[in-house]
C-alpha cells in the first residue's frame, strides 16, 4: 500500500470524525442549521476525493 493511500484512509477517518461531532451536537433530533449543512457538505466532497485516491491507489 502507498503512503497516498494510507494518508487518503487517516484523512478520511479525520473527516468522519467531524462528521460524527456534528451528529453529537445535533442529537437527538439531527436538524442541522445552514452552517452545519455547508459543513457536512464540504466533509462528504473531502470524504469523496480520499475516496477516489484510494480506488487510484489500490485498484489501479
């Protein structure tokens, strides 16, 4: 495995890691306000590029 991969694969358990502050902070029911929103929005585009680096890395 590449340094790349194993960096896409740290870095995408980092942006869950946000992801999942936000869930805690909108329990129980998780309605989530504009800035949350844009926040969640811009973890998944992350989540979706490391996602694409591992598929390149390991599935070449």
């Amino acid at each position: 495995m590449s340094q790349r991969a194993v960096d896409a694969v740290f870095q995408g358990l980092y942006l869950f890691t946000d992801l999942r502050a936000i869930l805690r902070e909108t329990a129980p029911a998780h309605r989530l306000d504009e800035e949350q929103r844009a926040a969640v929005a811009k973890a998944l585009e992350k989540l979706r590029k490391q996602a694409d680096i591992l598929e390149k890395e390991l599935l070449p």
